[in-house]
C-alpha cells in the first residue's frame, strides 16, 4: 500500500510540481492586481449628463420596440448618438433610440469610436490617437460570462501613456470594460496563468471548467498523498523530530510539514473554486423566487413617474420593479440618488433608498417562516455590498435560507442556503483569507497571504528541483 502511495506521489507531483509552483506565485500578483473590469466608479463617471430637452418615447413604448418580452429593468443613458433606452431581462439587454424607438444598437466602428471618445472626455482620460482596434466576440480580457449579453464587442485603444483600451457593447453602445497596459502585463502574470485562462480554451466555458477541475483534483490528490508520506516518514530520536531524507528531499520534506495545513487547505478551496454546483449551491435564486424577485410589471405605470422631472445633472434613470410597484431611480453621481415611487415624495440623500418595510413586504414571499429584515453590518461573516457606495443593504432570513436585497435598486445579491454559506467558509475564507478579523486588519492580512504563498511557492521549488532530477535519471536510463 505504501508503495503505491510512493509511486503515485512521485509521479503525480513530477506533472504537478510547475504547477503548484505557478499558482503559488500567481497568487500573490492576483492577491494585488484584480482581473480586469469597469469599476461602478468608472461607468458613472463616464456617463455624460441627460439632455433634459430631449423628446423621448414612453418607457413601455421602449420595452415593446426592443421585443424583450421578460424586461425587468429599463435605463435612459445619454450616448454620443442620442439618448438611448437600455431594456434589460434575464434574455439580455437592447439599445431603443429615446427619440423614436428605432433600434440602437453599434453596427459600425464609427459609431463605437465616438462614443468612446465621449466616454473618454467625460472620465477625464487622455485619447489623442483613439481608434477601434478590434470587433470580435472573444479577446482575453472580454471571456468571461458576464459579457455573454454585449457579444460581440468593439476594443478602442485610447494612444494614450497608460496604454489604455475601451470596450463598447454592439447591443447597448454602453462602455462595459476597460483595462490599462500595466493591468494586461500583470495579469498575463496572475489571473491567466492562475486560472489556466487562455482565449482559446476559456470561450468555451464547459471544457474550460472541466479541464480546470480535473487537473485542481489530481493537484489536491498529489498533495493528500505527500501529506500521508510527509507524516509518515518523520523520525523521532529523543524528543526532537527529523527527516530520514538529505538534500533537497530532506528540505522538500521539512517545508511541507510546516506549510502542510496551507497546502491542502489552499489547494482544497482552490478546487472548490471550480465547484459551480457539483458539491455546494451556487448561490441562485430557483425559479419560483426569480419570479417573485423579478416579476414582469405592467411598464405603462412607468408614465406615473413622469413628475417630478429629471434632476439637471441625472447621468442616467432606472425603472425597475419591486414588490408590484414600479420605481424610478436617478443616478447623479456615484453616491446620489433619487428614487420615486408613484404617488410618493421623491426621496433623496440618506432616503434615498428602499425602506425596510417595502423589503419586508415582498421578500416575504420568497419563502415560509421569513422574518422581518435587518440592516446587514459590515462586520458580518457573510458580506454583501451594493455597488452604491453607502447604500444599505437588508438581510431577511426564511428560516434556514437568507436573502440579501440591495435597498439602492432593489437586486438580491445573495441567496444563502445552509450550503452556500459552508461554501463561503471553505472556499472564499481558505482560499483569500478574507476572515472578518483580517479583513479589519489589511496590511496583516497581506503579510499572511504573501507568507504564506511564499512558502508554498518554496516548497514546490524544490518538489521541482526534485522532479526534474528523477525524470532525467528516468530518460537516462531507459
């Protein structure tokens, strides 16, 4: 049985040993340069102000002309072009021309490069040689899911020092991306090679998670084998504790009993990063409560939010739906907003935002048992933030089932079921070590995890060194 569990360790971490080398490493670049995205911040600050004399068509007239049948939000943005209705719902988003409700959406570069040119004159970025450097479905920073209802996208390079490049939707016109040269060479550093994310493999999301999982399974698997030998093998000679190894066998040895708890657990939730449901739930509302939190509304109630007019400095309107209401929600700034629910005074600043009776009244419905919400602290062990910052965010519990509302715009931003929330503890608390303690202590939490990968990285340094040796001895002699 131990020679199997040799042999098996040898070979397994001989394929492995660059691997756990490159995800140590990896890691730490990860840890201080995020995947590349548009940052809230940035998509307001890059939106111009809405012509208040302009003509627009009714919302409902928007949502018909768009033909998404199951709308469940409506956006009035001003575009290089014109202001435009963004019509959004589970089936994706449309672009509606405000002025006639003609279709909206980037057929060509022209197009797209002035409205990048306006999104750069509105964020203050420097654009003198802006030009449409790409239209195509996939690129390396534009792979993941999330940009699956802008398909295919316009890539702007700005000419700018910081090496700056924008992404336009041809289905909104809206700037959904942006990433910096400094960002790219990190990241070809971090997330690509941590994630195994290459184009060519990540576009096709399936047997990109396959491949994923199974070579994160056989990595977990290699490392629960040397753990067993690691343990096994230690010598005790009076109260001390020794290797029977010499060399870099005895320096693999000593390193892996001390960063053995790092190791499996690291590796372990780096599996579980790839789960997407296999073990734990994924956090998604089921189709009954999507269609309590999602509810299609009659959108000819939108015209009752016609008074008061827009705010001069409106960067964009909202209409969504909570609870059987609809509501209209100006965004003047990243932190300002006025919502107005019909037959309501416009609620401003601080009020600026869903009660917690509406909240109650609707999630409610989301299961039996559901106790009235409370306002979720920043300290809490399961965070969830709005992308408003300051907005408050409302927690009601459904006996053993959570639902998080964000209280800006109304979206759940988690659904926590006994195993979501384990899943938050073995993945995301073990694999970032975002525990509340650490999280309230930053520079600590940055020395751990730099420590700690350093000393994974030390580790599979020499499992390589090692490999390397016995696979050349292995081709010598055959």
């Amino acid at each position: 049985m131990m020679g199997a569990i040799v042999l098996l360790h040898r070979w397994l971490g001989i394929a492995f040993c660059l691997l756990f080398a490159m995800w140590f490493a990896t890691g730490i670049v990860m840890h201080f340069v995020p995947f590349p995205s548009l940052a809230e911040a940035e998509r307001i600050a890059g939106l111009a102000p809405l012509d208040r004399g302009a003509r627009t068509i009714p919302v409902a007239n928007a949502v018909a002309a768009s033909g998404i049948a199951d709308a469940t939000r409506v956006r009035l943005i001003q575009r290089s072009d014109g202001p435009v209705y963004v019509v959004s719902g589970p089936a994706g988003s449309r672009a509606v021309r405000a002025s006639g409700g003609g279709d909206a959406s980037v057929t060509s570069a022209e197009i797209a490069l002035t409205i990048v040119q306006a999104y750069s004159r509105q964020r203050g970025l420097d654009a003198p040689r802006a030009a449409i450097a790409a239209r195509s479905d996939y690129d390396q920073w534009s792979v993941p899911n999330g940009f699956d209802r802008h398909r295919p996208l316009f890539r702007a390079a700005l000419g700018d020092a910081p090496g700056t490049e924008v992404y336009v939707s041809s289905l909104t016109g809206e700037v959904v991306l942006d990433t910096t040269r400094s960002e790219r060479a990190w990241n070809w550093a971090g997330s690509v090679l941590h994630w195994i994310y290459p184009t060519i493999l990540r576009s096709n999301w399936a047997l990109w998670d396959r491949v994923v999982w199974v070579l994160s399974l056989l990595a977990l698997i290699a490392a629960l084998l040397g753990a067993v030998l690691g343990i096994v093998r230690v010598k005790i000679r009076g109260r001390q504790l020794s290797s029977p190894y010499r060399g870099w066998h005895a320096l693999h040895h000593i390193i892996g009993l001390v960063a053995t708890v790092f190791v499996l657990s690291w590796i372990f939730s780096g599996w579980l990063s790839m789960d997407h449901g296999r073990l734990f739930s994924r956090g998604q509302l089921i189709p009954t409560e999507a269609g309590v939190m999602n509810a299609v509304p009659d959108w000819r109630d939108a015209a009752k939010l016609d008074h008061p007019p827009l705010s001069p400095s409106a960067r964009e309107v909202e209409w969504f739906a909570f609870g059987g209401q609809v509501y209209r929600r100006d965004r003047i700034a990243l932190g300002h907003q006025t919502l107005i629910r019909a037959g309501d005074a416009p609620r401003d600043g601080q009020a600026a935002y869903l009660d917690r009776q509406e909240i109650g009244n609707l999630t409610v419905r989301l299961g039996t048992g559901c106790a009235a919400p409370f306002l979720l602290a920043g300290s809490d062990d399961y965070p969830a933030q709005s992308a408003m910052p300051g907005a408050p965010v409302y927690r009601t519990t459904c006996g053993d089932l959570w639902f998080d509302v964000d209280a800006a715009d109304g979206r759940v931003l988690q659904r926590l079921d006994p195993s979501r929330r384990a899943y938050r503890w073995l993945y995301s608390a073990l694999h970032t070590l975002d525990f509340p303690i650490l999280l309230a202590h930053a520079r600590l939490r940055d020395a751990l995890i730099v420590g700690l990968c350093t000393l994974g990285l030390m580790f599979s340094i020499t499992g390589v060194v090692i490999g390397w040796r016995r696979l050349r001895a292995s081709l010598a002699s055959a």
